[in-house]
C-alpha cells in the first residue's frame, strides 16, 4: 500500500458509525521514524429538519494514528468520540490525541 492509496479512503468513526470524509494528509515522526496520525478532511454535518448543521468542508480533524482500530481495501476504521463530542476545526485543524 501507498501513502496515495489513503488519500482514497473515507474515514468511519466505529464509535457512531459516522462517515467522517477522506484522509487529507498523514503526520510523520521524522525522528522515530514512524505515523503520528491521519489528517482527515471533515464533511460538514447535514442540515437537519430543524435548520441546524450545514453544507460543505467541516474543517480539518487530526486523528492519532493509536486510534486507527483497520485499514481495509476502500475505508479506514478509527475509533474516537461521536461527531458531537468534537467540535470542527478551522485550517489549522483540531486534533483528537
């Protein structure tokens, strides 16, 4: 497997079942020599009935690479707190440790 083959992954959180959206970029411990964590570009939430959520990019969100529970063949299983536990992030990113 490739680095590109991840940027085609989608990103679903086991702990709500929640499509999270594609791996934007991976952070790497140059020093240790190993993944620090995924990068996910988030999906904004969906409106809601009620007017609530939105359209469109969420942000960025950090994920460490301790909470990728599979990597399979077109998605990517992490287990981090329901999408309503985080709030989204702005370019910088949020992180999720």
């Amino acid at each position: 497997m490739h680095v590109s083959d991840l940027r085609s992954m989608d990103i679903i959180n086991i702990g709500d079942g929640s499509r999270l959206g594609p791996v934007l970029d991976l952070e790497l411990d140059l020093e240790q020599g190993c993944v620090r964590g995924l990068v996910v570009s988030m999906y904004a939430p969906k409106p809601s009935f009620w007017g609530g959520g939105g359209s469109g990019r969420g942000g960025d969100l950090f994920i460490s690479w301790d909470k990728v529970v599979k990597i399979g063949i077109d998605v990517i299983l992490v287990d981090i707190p329901s999408r309503y536990e985080y709030r989204y992030g702005d370019r910088h990113g949020d992180r999720y440790d």
